[in-house]
C-alpha cells in the first residue's frame, strides 16, 4: 500500500518532530512511525465502511418520505436503485472485511450529520442523476458511482477533515492517498475478485527474491537521519551565508539532513533519485522559496560529499 514517497514524507514528519522537541528518543521515533504507517491502512478501513452508512441514509430518506402525511406518488414509489446498491450488500456480507472493520472498533453512527450532508450533495449532482436514471443495474455500475463519490465529494470536505483530525493525529495528510486505494479496491469488487486487506507496504504486493523491503528501508532512513542529525544540519548552517538558525526555515534542514542521510545509507538509490525525491516533498511542507532552497543546497553538499568519498553508490550511473 504505501510507496516510498509516502514513506519518506511520514520518516520526514517524525524526524520534524523529533526536531522540534529536541529530547525524542529513537525508540520514541520509531514507535511513532509506526503508528504513522498503520494509520494509513486504518484511514483506508475506515472510509470503505463509509458505503454502508450512506447506503442506509439514503433509505431512511425514502422510508421518511413514505411515512408523510400525504406522500407524493414520486415518494410513495421511490426509485432504489441506490438504496439497493450491490456494494454495500457486498461490504457488509463480507466477513473478512467486517471481521478487520470490527476489530478496529470503528463506526460512522455518531457522524449522521456528515452522511446527510453528503447525501443531499450526492443528490445534487449530475453524475447521480445519470446513474438512477439508468435503466442498468449491477455491482460495476454501483462501484464506479462510489468512484465518484470518493473522489468529488471526500477529498476537499472541511467537515470530514475535522471529523478525521478528532480521530487520528496521523490521517490529516493521508486522506487522498487512503482514498485512491478505496477506488482501487473498488474496481477489484466490480471484476468479482474478494476483498482482502491490502499489506501495508508496496514491497510486500511484489514477488521476487530481489525485491527490497520498504519497512526495511523507511526504518533505516530515520535511523539514519535521526543519528546524523547534528552532523548534517551543522553542514546545512556552514554552507548558508549568514545563517542564523531561527531564520532558516526548520522543514528544509529536515529534509536536508534526510536527503544527505539517505545518499550515504542507500548506496543501490541514485543521488538524482533522492534528490527529487526531497524536492517534490519541500513544495508540499515548506514555504515558495523551498524547492530552490532545497534543490540547491542538497546538491551542493552531496557532490562534496561525494568529493570526499563519503557518498559511494554502487553501479554506473548512480551519482
């Protein structure tokens, strides 16, 4: 499930708190990585459970309108297609999945106020209008209904957010990455495969003796980074012209010292690798000067690194 970019930027946020409290332990560090990691599969649970629930407020909608006074005959004879969707009955017949689901003692019952919010902006809308006017009916057209609900109706909403922040520290940045597996899971459902729980790292869904391990990898990272932090940040402060440590921004020595860290821990890594790889993170954590800042100082510091021998790559074409 997570890839290496997710991976450096969860490494990247324990190193930064480390950073900020100054008195973290390794331990502590690898503990809340983690948790960190386990949290994005946990985010990735909890929002396919939010199928059921929806599916059940759009009946309890209909049993509502019936139950009026003087019901319409629109109300009296509601169209169920999406009521009925064979997703939910799928999900919730799936004893694996509420087995997992269960154990991690989640539910969506107390959030009503978000389901109904989310069902009248569902109702809204023209892709939902052209699904319930069809005269079609099966799992693959329910599951890519619920594609697009995952993606236009979850990935900006401030409600949900909130609600995601009360419950977890670790799911404020992970909620479209869980949600691009939710879609992924559901076009596995729509081909009649079963549902399992996805391993939670990308190495682990790869076959071959030479795959490397990406729990290895990201351990190894932040005990690299957080046992050379002194040393590599020190560079940082040498190599910038009046620099004064409260005035450079504290994300880009982070990701700094795990660039450096990882161009001597990782000799099979291309530096150009790992240099990207820090860039692109600077321009989601840091401020607009970045990228530059980052681009410009970890390449300085890994060529005189490499200069003096301490960054060796093993095979062409790797520095």
């Amino acid at each position: 499930m997570l890839n290496r970019r997710i991976l450096r930027i969860k490494a990247f946020k324990v190193l930064f708190s480390s950073a900020l409290s100054e008195n973290m332990s390794l331990a502590h560090a690898e503990s809340m990585l983690e948790q960190s990691c386990e949290s994005t599969r946990d985010l990735y649970i909890y929002m396919l459970g939010i199928v059921s629930p929806l599916t059940k407020t759009a009946r309890e909608k209909i049993e509502a309108a019936k139950a009026k006074f003087n019901p319409t005959e629109e109300e009296k004879n509601p169209n169920m297609k999406f009521a009925d969707n064979a997703l939910a009955r799928l999900l919730d017949e799936d004893v694996d999945f509420q087995k997992v689901f269960n154990k991690k003692k989640f539910s969506w019952a107390q959030y009503d106020v978000l389901l109904n919010n989310v069902m009248k902006s569902i109702a809204s809308k023209d892709y939902y209008k052209k699904y319930m006017e069809s005269p079609k009916s099966s799992l693959d057209e329910d599951c890519r209904l619920f594609t697009r609900i995952f993606e236009e109706e979850f990935v900006d909403s401030v409600e949900l957010e909130q609600i995601l922040e009360e419950k977890s520290m670790h799911w404020n940045d992970d909620l479209a990455y869980a949600l691009t597996w939710c879609c992924k899971t559901f076009k596995e459902l729509a081909k009649g495969e079963s549902w399992s729980l996805i391993p939670l790292y990308q190495s682990e869904m790869m076959d071959g003796d030479g795959v490397e391990s990406d729990k290895a990898f990201v351990r190894k990272l932040l005990q690299a980074s957080f046992a050379g932090y002194e040393r590599y940040s020190a560079m940082v402060a040498e190599s910038v012209t009046g620099w004064e440590k409260e005035r450079l921004f504290s994300t880009d020595v982070v990701l700094i010292v795990m660039g450096l860290a990882e161009a001597v821990t990782f000799p099979s890594i291309p530096v150009k690798v790992t240099m990207n790889e820090y860039v692109e993170i600077s321009k989601f954590f840091g401020t607009p000067k970045s990228r530059s800042f980052v681009n410009g100082l970890l390449d300085r510091l890994v060529q005189q690194m490499v200069n003096e021998g301490k960054i060796v790559k093993e095979g062409k074409g790797l520095l």
